[in-house]
C-alpha cells in the first residue's frame, strides 16, 4: 500500500489586524492556500482562524509562545505586500493563464 500526504502551498501575507483574543491590533500572518482558504494567525498571542472559525489549542505547555514565534518569524520573511505577485502564485497553483 502506498500512502501520499499533500500539503498546500503557502502565500504570506503580512497584515496589522485586531486580534479577536488580544482585543486590539496586532501583527496578523495571513497564509493564503488556494484549496483550503486563509488561516490567520496573531503574532503575539498565537491563537490562529480559518473561515472565522478559532483553530483547536493543544494541550502542550508554551505552545502561545511557540506559535506566536513561528507566526513572527514568516510575517517577517514575507516582507511587503505584492498584488500581482500573490496573483501570478494564484494563477500558478491553479494552473490558470496569469
């Protein structure tokens, strides 16, 4: 038996927001995933949303810090925002013409 495990690509976007757990705004990591849709995640306490809908916590001690460092280190990397960059990534995962 032969197993394959997909998991989509990812588009970065970097975004000041109000995080629904902090109440104010903060440094949201918006990754974008054509089939899947936008998971949004809060820099600063790490909760994370897909669909408005607040994503499980683990029972793990320091996952808030873990999250919200992992979430900080790609919002850095994803740098300033590209319409058509994001674009021409749409068109490409989707195989359409950019």
């Amino acid at each position: 038996m032969t197993v394959i495990v997909c998991r989509a690509r990812q588009y970065n976007i970097r975004r000041i927001f109000r995080c629904p757990t902090c109440k104010t705004r903060r440094r949201m990591l918006f990754q974008d995933e054509v089939w899947y849709g936008t998971t949004t995640t809060c820099c600063h306490c790490g909760d994370s949303w897909q669909d408005g809908e607040l994503y499980p916590r683990p029972a793990k001690r320091g996952w808030r810090k873990e999250a919200a460092a992992k979430a900080t280190a790609e919002w850095l990397a994803a740098g300033s925002y590209d319409r058509a960059a994001h674009q021409a990534w749409v068109a490409a995962e989707t195989g359409e013409a950019a």
